[in-house]
C-alpha cells in the first residue's frame, strides 16, 4: 500500500539540499554576476536589453522545469543561472537606470520577496521547499526565487558601495551571515525551512560581490579579469561539479513545525 502511494505521489523535482547543493548554488549566483556584466558592460547591450534576453530564457527554463516529469539536474541548475543572470539585469536597470538607487532597489526588492514568501504561505499553507511537487507550487517556487536573486543582487551593491565595505568587505560581510546560519542550523531550533531561504538569499548577495570583485576595473576595487573568461571558467566548474558531484531529488529542510 505505502509502495503504491508513492508511486502516486508527484515526483521531487528539485535537488537534495546537501553541500553540493551550496557549492553549485554560490557558483551560479557569481557566474550569474559575471555573465549578466558580459552581455550588458562587455557587450554593451545595455540594462534593458539584457533583462529581456535573460528574462526571456528563465521563462522558457521555468516552463521546462514545471513540465518535466522527474529531476534534471542540468535543468534544474540552467534554470537557477537564468533567474540569477535575470536579477543581475533586472536589479542593475532599476538601481541605475531607473535611478532608484541601491537602498531604494533593496528596499522595494524585500517587499517583493517577502510579499511573495506570504502568498505562497496563504495560497498552499507552506512555504516549505519539500513540498514543491506541483506546478501552482512550482510557480511560486521560481517567483521566490527570482524575486531573491534581483534582491542579492542589489543588496551586494547596496553593501559594496553605499557603505564602503568594497566588494572583498561586502563578500566577507555575506560569508560571515552564512556562517552564523550555519551554527543555528547545527546548534539552535531555530526553523529549517526560515533558515534554508535564509541561507538561499544570502548566498545572492555573496555571488554578487564576489563577482564584482571578479571583474570590476581596479579603480573601483575590482581585479578586472575579463568578465567573459571569468564566466567561461565558472560555468566549466559548475558543469564540473553536476557531472562529478551526487545530485539527486531530494527532502529539504524542515521546521519541526509547519511554516
């Protein structure tokens, strides 16, 4: 009976939170920081061109992703570098062309964020990503996700610049946040499921500052490697890293109560 019920049971389509899973997520968000300067700076497509090609590449991922039937990992991790190189653009036209600003872009980006996280809550009663095994589920999965990684994105440059820090104090900044998530995760109560978005988020804002520091001019503070070479080698080891590394379907974190 238990063997035919999950059988019946939607397939998990995303992978097991394990630290493969942070060492392919850090690496696509900074190539997602690298690749998006590329095609707006290196190529000089401009803000807004980029944010529709990338915008229009994560639609077409995500669709992919809800109508696949089992676990792609190369699926999966395609449509995580879309919504970060997506948030890259999309973040930098509303901060610098649209001259909102870092502070105000973050600011409005958290509302989103947050806003989505409560739709999703009120709409299927968790926002557990353990429960993501149907497509209304899957839609606000990526919406959170993308909301996320523009939110990193402007909260990296938020945290380089508007404070000082530059780009090597920003990304000790994030890696320090990461670390005391860590220690809660393995000495607290604290909530798995509020700790792995947590971790989630975060993780944007480190790839961010680390991809500038990658690849801005040295006056800005950057050691101004070439952002389509340093691209190039990011996605190599992400590719890397799929095929040599476990990448399976999954439970993720949970909360011993429901969230």
């Amino acid at each position: 009976m238990e063997d035919a019920q999950a059988r019946q049971q939607p397939a998990n389509k995303l992978p097991e939170v394990v630290l493969t899973f942070w060492i392919i997520k850090i690496a696509a968000t900074t190539l997602g920081e690298t690749g998006g300067d590329t095609v707006t700076m290196s190529m000089n497509l401009g803000y807004l061109t980029g944010t529709a090609i990338f915008a229009s590449l994560l639609v077409g991922l995500v669709w992919w992703q809800i109508s696949a039937k089992r676990f792609h990992p190369f699926l999966y991790w395609a449509t995580i570098i879309a919504s970060t190189t997506a948030g890259t653009t999309l973040a930098d036209f509303a901060d610098r062309s649209l001259g909102i600003g870092y502070t105000g872009g973050s600011a409005i980006l958290l509302i989103c964020l947050l806003g989505s996280l409560a739709l999703w809550h009120w709409s299927m009663g968790s926002v557990s990503v353990d429960t993501v095994r149907t497509p209304k589920a899957e839609i606000f999965y990526w919406a959170t996700i993308t909301f996320s990684q523009t939110l990193g994105t402007a909260l990296g440059d938020w945290i380089a610049d508007t404070s000082g820090l530059g780009y090597q104090g920003g990304a000790l900044v994030f890696a320090a946040a990461l670390l005391a998530l860590v220690a809660l995760y393995y000495w607290s109560s604290v909530s798995r499921v509020f700790l792995f978005w947590a971790a989630f988020i975060l993780t944007r804002p480190l790839g961010a500052t680390v991809g500038d520091l990658l690849d801005k001019p040295h006056d800005k503070g950057g050691l101004d490697f070439s952002r389509p070479l340093a691209s190039a080698v990011l996605a190599v080891f992400i590719v890397g890293c799929v095929l040599l590394l476990p990448q399976r379907a999954g439970d993720h974190p949970k909360s011993t109560s429901a969230t």
